[in-house]
C-alpha cells in the first residue's frame, strides 16, 4: 500500500524544473541583454568622440571636449571653472541635439 502511494506522488513531473530555465531566460532578456547593449554603446561614444562635443562625464560635471589624447587615453574638457583633464571612461553622456528627448510642442 506505502509503494503505490509513494510511486503515485513521485510520477508528476515537478514545475520546478520547467521554472527555473525560464526564469533565467527571462533575466537574460530583460537584465542582461540591455546592459550589455547600453555598454556597447557607450564604449563606441567614448572611442569616436572627438573636439567640441559637449559631454557629461560620470560625475555628472558637464563641459566641451576641447583635447583628445590618443596616447593616454585621456580628454579635456572646458567647464565653467576651466579646463579638466579626465579618463576617456569616465565619459558616460554625449549632450547634442540627437542624443537628448525632443521637446513637446
């Protein structure tokens, strides 16, 4: 009697093991997947950019890139206080007319 009982529980197949692969789908699609496109993008801004793009650094100071050294790896930027040498990483924004929401008329 205990043997058929146990062999009828044991039989189903367990939700578990479907739910746990679409979890992960699930998590790669709406995770993942987006953060690794937005980090593409800003690594090819950060490359291209070049003099006289107005930016915003990660910091959030904003400013106009007024040098690009190539050698190492660096950029000045024109604030209102001055000039600041940063990281070309440390560039996370470009602040130009296609990049920024359009205004609603």
């Amino acid at each position: 009697m205990f043997q058929v009982i146990f062999l009828q529980a044991g039989s189903g197949l367990d939700l578990n093991m479907f739910m746990l692969p679409l979890a992960l789908v699930v998590l790669y699609f709406f995770m993942i997947r987006p953060q690794m496109k937005r980090q593409k993008k800003e690594k090819a801004f950060q490359q291209e950019m070049g003099k006289g793009t107005k930016v915003i650094t990660s910091s959030g100071i904003h400013g106009k890139v007024v040098d690009v050294n190539d050698a190492d790896n660096t950029v000045t930027i024109e604030t209102g206080a001055g000039k600041i040498k940063f990281e070309r990483s440390a560039i996370s924004l470009e602040l130009s007319k296609k990049y920024l929401p359009k205004e609603k008329k």
